[in-house]
C-alpha cells in the first residue's frame, strides 16, 4: 500500500541532517560515498523515515538506520 503524506516543511539537504536520528547519519554517512544524497524527511506512525536518491534509486532509512532498497513509496513529480 502507497502512502501519500503532506510535505510541511521545504529544507535544503544539510538542514534535513539535522532531523536524523544519530542511527541515520550513520547509515547515510556511508550512502553518501555512492552518491546518494538525502532529499527529506518524513514523519510516518513508526517514525521517522528518511529518504536518500541517487539518480532515480531511491533508499530509505528508518530511525535505526536500518536500509530499504527497494522501498513502496510515491514522489510527487
């Protein structure tokens, strides 16, 4: 099931890091040397979900910094 959410708040990447949890930036840390950039954040009912892209792939992380891949979501165009 795709869940759609309301953006709330338009940052720039670096003021996105600042809303990871300390799990996140680790893992995106590592992302970051594949070229995976981090795009925002969004709040969903298991917390905080951020989403990296590279390209068209797009990765999430979840508070425990733990790597979705292939993750079910819909960006707005």
């Amino acid at each position: 099931m795709t869940q759609r959410y309301e953006r709330k708040l338009v940052l720039d990447p670096n003021q996105w890091w600042e809303h990871l949890s300390m799990a996140q930036k680790f893992a995106a840390n590592s992302l970051f040397q594949y070229g995976y950039q981090l795009q925002f954040i969004r709040q969903t009912e298991h917390g905080k979900l951020a989403v990296l892209m590279c390209d068209d792939n797009i990765i999430t992380l979840n508070e425990e910094g733990d790597v979705d891949n292939a993750p079910n979501i819909t960006l707005r165009t």
